[in-house]
C-alpha cells in the first residue's frame, strides 16, 4: 500500500513545496501502449 510522507519539520501549510513530499512503497503498473495521433 503507497504511503505520502510529508516533511515533519515544516510547520505552516503554506510552507510546504514539492519537495517535502515523498510517495512511498509505490508500484505502478507497467505503461499501456497505444497509437497517439498529434
């Protein structure tokens, strides 16, 4: 099961950034192939 860890010393919401984020135990399925017309 994924788990979202946020950085533990960041403390105001509007401080956080991207960064201070991390996904954890993530196992994504393999990419689906197709034809894309641009």
């Amino acid at each position: 099961m994924p788990t979202m860890k946020m950085n533990p010393e960041i403390k105001d919401i509007f401080d956080f950034d991207f960064d201070d984020f991390t996904l954890e135990d993530y196992d994504p399925h393999p990419h689906i192939k197709g034809k894309v017309a641009i």
